[in-house]
C-alpha cells in the first residue's frame, strides 16, 4: 500500500517493488520509445489499483451456475481525465482494469509571456461530476498544469479528484496542497527538486517526447 509522505499530508508514495524495479527502467535514457510507453501503462495501472482501493460499491445479486448470490458493482461512474499529451499514455492501463470507466481529456500550455497555464481542449462526459476522477499526467513538476486542471474539473462539479503520476517535485506537490488541498497525490516517487528550466531532477526527461519519440 502507498504510505502518506511525513512531509506532505496530499502525497501518497508507492514503495512495491514491482512499481519500484519498472520506475527504474523508465528514467533509464536507453529506454526507446516503445519500453517506455509499456512501462508507464503497467505502472499505472498498479498505483490505480491501491489509488481506487476507496470506491463506493453497491450490493447486487447474481446468478451463479448453481444458485443465486451477492455481489457488489461500483456506486458510481469513474472518468479517467489524462492531461494532453503524455497523461494519454497512462490510460490504457487503467482502463485495463477499469474498462467501464469514461475518458475526459484536458490540453494545457504554458503561455509564454504570462507564464500562465492555458487549456485548449476540454472534453468530459456531461455528468462527470456524477462520480470520481483519475486526473492523470506522468510528471508532477511545478504544478501549474495540475492545479489548471483540478480547477477546469471543480467548475464542472466535480468534487472526489485524484492525481495519479510517476514522479513529483517537491514545488508541484507543495502548490497543490496549497490550491487544492482535499486533491490526493499518487506518485511512484517524490524526486529531489526541479532545475532552472522546471524540469524534475532526476526526473524522467521529457516524458511526451519519450512516449511519442519526438526527442
């Protein structure tokens, strides 16, 4: 199970050693493209697995071959919301184990003189607030696109929000326990800090480019 980081009260790390062994070969720099993109699903859908472990569920009742018996099925629809573009290469391993779960997508840049996150693409189903969401991007860096996002998903309604990544900064996790502070954190790893141009350190180089070999 992930355990809550002694410093940060939104951050739950993941120490399985099958989450472990695949990070390792992820922030690997010979790791090509193809690797690359397998190893994000598997981890992904491990850390959904502990990430879901609180879904709602409702009593049901089936009809086994022999006789009839109880069961439970989810309350309440998810929605899997990747952030454009590399959160799209978490998704497919989620919804391996989740295959009933809606995808919402979110694009965001960073607008080059305000420096300001901006969304240019936004779809989610209609009743999206009608259950939780699985914000997903592979890094947590300065928290900028995160927060945008969590803010864009709060002004559909939603309320029940998690972000799922393979590793965060210090800065990106601090940020959103300071904008969104009921918004749980999954990470694989927290790394030491970002550098000048905000990337992670050590980090994962850019995960988009290494995802869709565009480096």
């Amino acid at each position: 199970m992930p355990v809550t980081h002694p410093e940060f009260a939104n951050l739950r790390v993941f120490a399985h050693p099958l989450i472990q062994t695949k990070l390792t070969r992820v922030r690997d720099r010979r790791t090509a493209s193809r690797e690359f993109r397998r190893l994000l699903n598997e981890i992904a859908g491990l850390m959904t697995y502990e990430a879901t472990r609180r879904l709602a569920t409702r009593g049901v009742s089936v009809e086994s071959p022999l006789e009839s018996c109880p069961g439970c099925e989810l309350a309440e629809p998810i929605t899997i919301a990747p952030i454009l573009r590399a959160g799209v290469a978490m998704t497919e391993g989620i919804l391996a184990l989740l295959p009933e779960a809606r995808v919402g997508f979110i694009g965001i840049y960073r607008d080059e003189s305000s420096l300001e996150p901006v969304d240019y693409y936004a779809k989610f189903p209609p009743d999206v607030a009608s259950g939780p969401v699985l914000l997903v991007d592979p890094m947590l860096a300065t928290g900028g696109s995160a927060i945008h996002a969590v803010a864009r998903l709060k002004e559909h309604g939603c309320r029940d929000i998690q972000l799922i990544c393979l590793v965060a900064a210090p800065e990106g996790v601090r940020r959103m326990e300071a904008a969104h502070p009921d918004v749980i954190v999954h990470a694989a790893a927290i790394d030491r800090q970002l550098d000048a141009r905000g990337y992670i350190l050590p980090g994962l180089g850019d995960a988009g480019d290494r995802i869709f070999g565009t480096a």
